[in-house]
C-alpha cells in the first residue's frame, strides 16, 4: 500500500544537459519498492499535482530519481537544495516481474531510469540508446556496478555504436540466453522490442507511459485499452505484458 514519507534531500545534480539525479534519504520506501514502481512528489504549495517520477534506485536506503526539467514544476525541483524535505507518495503502480536467469534490459533515454532498479535486483545485461554522448556516459557508469554486458548505441555516433538500440537487438538476442527482455523508453522503440521478443518467443514488459494525475487509479485520466479491457497505468501498469497493449497483427498500438 502506498504510504506518504517526508524525505530529506541527500543530493540533486545535473548529470547531463537539462537531466537530474535526485536522491533522498528515505529508507521505508526503498525498502518497499520494486523495480519498475514510481512516486508521486509534490513540488510545492503553488501545483495542486504532484508530479510521477520514476524509481531508479534503492541502494543503501537511498531512493534515487533521474528527471528532465521540462517545465516549471521540474525546474522547481532541479532547484531544490541538500537539506529540504520533499513530500512523496509512494511506492505507486506495479513492478516488473522477477525472473529466473538472465534478463536483458533494453532502454532509451529517461527510460533507463526504471530499469536501473531492474539491474540491482535481477541478473541482467543492459542494451542502452541516447542521442549523443552526454546522454549515454553517466547511465553507463550507474549500470556498470550493476549489468554483466553493457550494449550502447548513439542517435548521432558521438560514442559506441551509431543508430538506435533496436538495431542492436538482434544481434545481441542471437549471442545471449535471456529468460525475459523488460524494456522502457519511447514507445515506437518498445513496440519494435515487443515484435522481435514475440517471434523469438521471449517474455517481454514494457513500462507504459500516460499523463498521470492522482497516482492512484481515481481520476481515470491515464486509463487505456489493452487486449484485456480498459486499465488504469497507473494502477494496473505502469508494467504491462507487451501483448497487452501492443497488436502483433496490426503493429500499432492498443489505444
């Protein structure tokens, strides 16, 4: 059950352009959180909403959130200092499901943070796309403790491999032995994922994004359709099986 904690600000640094690691000292949530689980924080007494921000890590206590400040409520919070104390709800939504051998985590962009909590807690290698450098070097060395293989790809080719890391993907399923691929990012990238899992028959979930406003499954405004009935991805989600809310015969989307 989510619970509200009031939890200090151990740090909160930008790590690439416009991108920042929030970490807060909040060791009852990060004992309850699973990997794929979000929060909702709240900003401050100027938003009646909090904003959902995904859990990226849980290590030591610490519950660690990357955001992009994109609009006045992120870059509120991008100004918050060592010390203050944020409102947070918490843990919301479900997580991925744990596994049995190697899983293969395939992220792009602010999708990896989510997966970074999958790479603590399951036996993983991790398949990494960015638009250029800055974008990829601090999520390689978070991922480094964490994943066996570590696979990147550049929008630009400013560092690794260029192109995106669907492109990657095949390859590396030919050469590995994975149980699962849990994926997050944007969703053209996850529908691609989700079509090459289903012809080499993996298990394959995928972390559904829709604009939020409780948290909590009451205002209906994140509910989609799903090849099981209307769903909240807030509360049913945000991890969903890839069959769910994607269409193999039409390749689109469910919604």
């Amino acid at each position: 059950m989510a619970r509200i904690f009031d939890a200090e600000i151990l740090s909160n640094e930008e790590v690439a352009e416009k991108i920042f690691r929030l970490t807060v000292d909040a060791p009852k949530l990060a004992e309850i959180a699973r990997a794929g689980q979000f929060v909702q924080v709240k900003i401050s007494d100027e938003f009646t909403l909090r904003r959902p921000l995904g859990i990226a890590s849980t290590l030591g206590g610490h519950v660690k959130i990357f955001y992009r400040a994109v609009g006045r409520g992120t870059e509120i919070l991008s100004t918050k200092k060592v010390g203050e104390r944020l409102n947070i709800l918490g843990a919301l939504g479900n997580g991925y499901t744990p596994r049995e051998g190697k899983v293969l985590l395939v992220g792009g962009g602010m999708g990896l943070a989510p997966l970074l909590l999958a790479a603590e807690k399951f036996s993983t290698d991790v398949l990494m796309g960015g638009r250029n450098q800055g974008e990829v070097l601090f999520w390689q060395d978070e991922f480094k403790p964490h994943a066996e293989k570590i696979f990147i790809t550049t929008d630009d080719g400013s560092y690794a491999r260029k192109g995106f890391a669907i492109d990657l993907l095949p390859d590396i399923l030919a050469a590995g032995n994975y149980s699962a691929i849990l994926t997050c990012g944007p969703e053209i990238m996850m529908r691609g994922i989700a079509k090459l899992a289903h012809e080499k028959n993996l298990p394959c979930e995928v972390s559904f994004e829709k604009r939020m406003a409780c948290g909590l499954g009451a205002c209906l405004s994140c509910s989609i359709d799903t090849a099981n009935g209307r769903k909240k991805v807030c509360k049913d989600g945000p991890i969903f099986d890839a069959k769910e809310v994607f269409d193999y015969a039409t390749d689109n989307q469910k919604n």
